[in-house]
C-alpha cells in the first residue's frame, strides 16, 4: 500500500509542477512578447528627424516633390540623389507641366483682360512652380543636410524612454495628418460646390460643366474635349497639393528644429540649480553651437520655400477677404468659402507660430542661465550667455524678414493696411449674374 500511495503522490507533484511550469513559462513569454513589441516600436521610431519625416516624404514623391532616393532607409546614410532616377524625372515633369499650365493661364489673363480674378490664378501658379523648383534644388541638398542633422542628434543627450523618444515622429505624423485631412476636405467642398450648385452651367452636363471651369485656360485655345478637362483637372489636385505642401513642409522642419533645442534645455533644465563642473559648460556650449550651425545651414536651403510660404499666403488671405464682401450666389458656396478661408487662415497662422518657435526655443537657455548658483558661475557659463543673447536664431525669408512672434503683428497690420485700400477701389462682383457675365 505505501508505495502506491508515495507513487500517487509523486503524480500529483509532477503535475503541480508541470502546471506550475506551463504559467511561468505563459508570464516569460508574455514579457519577452511585450519587451519585443517595445523593442520594435523604439526601432521603427529612433527619434531622428529623418525616420520621422520619411513618410511624409513618400506622400510628396507621389505629386512629384522632393526627388531624393532611400527616404525609407533606416539611417540618412541611404539618402541620395540622382539625375537619372525616376523620381527626379517625374519631378521634372511635374515642372514642365506645371508651366505648361502657366502659360495658358498667362494666355487667359492677357486675353480675358487683367483684373483680379484673372491675376489669382497666374500668382497661383507662379508661386508653386516657383517652390516645385526649389524642392528640386533642395532635394540636392537633402543627403547631405540630413547626414549633418543625424551628427548633431547623435551627440544630444539620449532619451530616456521609447515614448519620449517616439515624441517627434507622433508630432509630425499628427500634425501632417491634420493639415493634409483639411485641405482634403476643403478641396472635396470645392467640387460639390461648384458640381452639384453650379449657378451659370457652362455645359448641360454639370460634369462637363465643373471640367469646363476648371480648364477654361486650355479651352480658350482649344475646343472642349473630355480628355483636356480632366487634363486640367489632374494638374488642378496636383497643384493643389503642391500649394499645401509648402506649408506642411516648413512646419515639419521647424518642428525638427525646435525638437532639437528642447532636448538640450530640457537636460539644462535638470542640472542648472547645480553647481556643475567647467567641462558640463562647455559640452552645453558647444552642443547649442552645433544647433545653432544647423539652423543656419538649414536656413539657407529652404529660404526660399519660406518666402514662398508666407508671401502667397499673405496675397490670398487679402483677396478672401476681399472676395468675402461679396454676396454669395448659394448656401454650398457659402459654406466653402468661409471655411476654405478660416482653414487659410489657420494654416497661415500655424506656420508662423511653428516657425517662430525655433526663436523661442533658442531663447530658453537664457532664461535657464538666470538660475546657475554663485559658485556654479564659471566663466564657461558667462560665455553661453553672451552666445545665447547675440546670436538671433531664427528661420527667415531669403533674409528678407526673420520669423518671429512679433512678426505675427507685422503681417496681420499689413493685411489690414491692404484690405482697407482695396475696399476703396472695390466693386462687387457678382460672379453668379449670369446676365451680367454675357455683356
């Protein structure tokens, strides 16, 4: 009897154990499945501007910007840029169509007489063709900007968690997704408005009719065909994207940009109540040099794309507001002007806070600097402060003007200036009195 009993026994313990087991082994797989899921999530954001910005990069390859080669690498090592890519010579054929569209709006404007529905579509035009070439000059620059980006992130201080270190590529995607989503919706109010509420139908067909507007450059040389108004069309929704573009792209850098001199200050932030050794000084100096150096080279690649930015929408912002005097011919075109204006709007006044915080940024060591203790105060410390309150860091316009919060009351005074001055010389264009547009 004993040994069946101690063998019973023996049974019983080996399976307590081997349950026992089975949930230990459940918990370390478990672990191992969530360290990994983390370990990826880290390794598909490394916290570099390059990883963050990639996708959106893709999305403008697809209208024929920025023409630059392994956007998707793991590293800006991949980058690169070729003449003979396709990527490129998409590029250049977007920018050929473009100024095919130009000249027939050129066209149009000359025969139509200039006024300021004829001059609209011209500054338009202009403008995107304009910052279509420099994001192929840019694109040249890119590889190399991107490598010296990576250098100055790698001697930053690392992150401490892979939250903290998926935070700029949240910001960006967020931020892309938002502006591309509204500007989608603006452009689909666009066409049900003009389809669906045309008040002078050009055509029986209200489809005809929409093509028929949206090309009327082309058929003003050429009789109507399907094929040219949906020509026109598709160069219409890449312009379209080309003119948001410009402004979704100088947000993203300067969001870069700032990301770059939060990650410094928020370790001076940390440390600047101690007193800290000479060397701890000079390794801040030269990482905000660094920064600084940065900016500037940025600065002077995408200038020119920022001048563009702030130019045009300060030129359409004016002519909104101009046009909203007028009567509006139904309640679909009412709503669609009134939120493509307010998206216009808020579109231009994200650009300018974006941008006027890599100033911001910039300035916030100095503040920091205020809290050093007495015997902290080396002379280290006194060179950061005079670096830090000479240097004026900030993204401008071809030199033109400096992007600063203050700059924000320079514009809007000058939108006011020009809109009572056009109030003056203005009448109301009554787009919709069909009667009217025959004489």
């Amino acid at each position: 009897m004993w040994p069946v009993q101690i063998s019973k026994q023996r049974r019983r313990r080996q399976q307590q154990l081997q349950q026992h087991g089975r949930a230990l082994l459940k918990r370390v797989e478990q672990r191992q499945r969530w360290a990994w899921q983390a370990t990826n999530r880290s390794d598909l954001h490394d916290g570099s501007f390059h990883v963050a910005i990639s996708p959106v990069l893709v999305i403008a390859q697809c209208f024929g910007l920025m023409p630059v080669c392994g956007v998707r690498a793991a590293t800006s090592r991949g980058l690169s840029f070729s003449r003979r890519s396709w990527r490129t010579c998409y590029s250049l054929l977007y920018i050929g169509a473009i100024s095919f569209d130009a000249l027939f709006a050129v066209n149009f404007a000359l025969h139509g007489g200039l006024d300021m529905r004829s001059v609209e579509p011209i500054v338009f035009n202009g403008s995107i063709l304009w910052a279509s070439y420099q994001f192929l000059q840019l694109a040249r620059q890119w590889p190399q900007l991107m490598r010296r980006w990576a250098r100055v992130e790698s001697h930053l201080p690392p992150y401490a968690s892979w939250k903290e270190r998926e935070q700029l590529a949240r910001r960006i995607h967020s931020v892309a997704s938002v502006l591309l989503s509204l500007s989608l919706m603006e452009h689909l109010l666009s066409i049900i408005s003009s389809v669906y509420h045309k008040v002078c139908p050009l055509r029986q067909d209200p489809v005809e009719s929409y093509l028929y507007a949206v090309a009327v450059q082309f058929f003003h040389v050429f009789p109507y065909s399907n094929w040219l108004g949906w020509l026109g069309k598709l160069l219409n929704v890449l312009l379209t994207f080309g003119w948001n573009y410009i402004d979704l792209f100088v947000i993203l850098v300067s969001i870069g940009l700032s990301h770059l001199l939060t990650r410094l200050t928020r370790q001076l932030q940390q440390l600047v109540e101690r007193p800290m050794p000479e060397k701890f000084w000079t390794y801040v100096r030269t990482r905000y040099r660094s920064i600084v150096e940065l900016i500037y080279d940025v600065d002077d690649a995408i200038s020119g794309i920022t001048f563009i930015s702030f130019g045009s929408n300060v030129y359409f912002i004016c002519l909104q507001l101009l046009k909203s005097i007028n009567e509006m011919p139904s309640t679909m075109h009412a709503v669609y002007f009134y939120f493509s204006l307010a998206f216009l709007i808020g579109r231009s006044l994200s650009v300018l806070l974006f941008v006027s915080a890599v100033h911001e940024r910039a300035r916030d060591p100095l503040r920091l600097l205020q809290l050093v203790p007495p015997s902290g105060y080396l002379s280290e410390v006194q060179r950061l402060a005079n670096e830090l309150s000479s240097d004026n860091v900030s993204l401008s316009g071809l030199r033109f003007f400096n992007v600063t919060r203050k700059l924000c009351l320079t514009v809007a005074g000058s939108i006011v200036t020009y809109e009572l001055v056009l109030i003056q010389f203005h009448e109301d264009e009554k787009s919709w009195d069909c009667q009217a547009g025959k004489q």
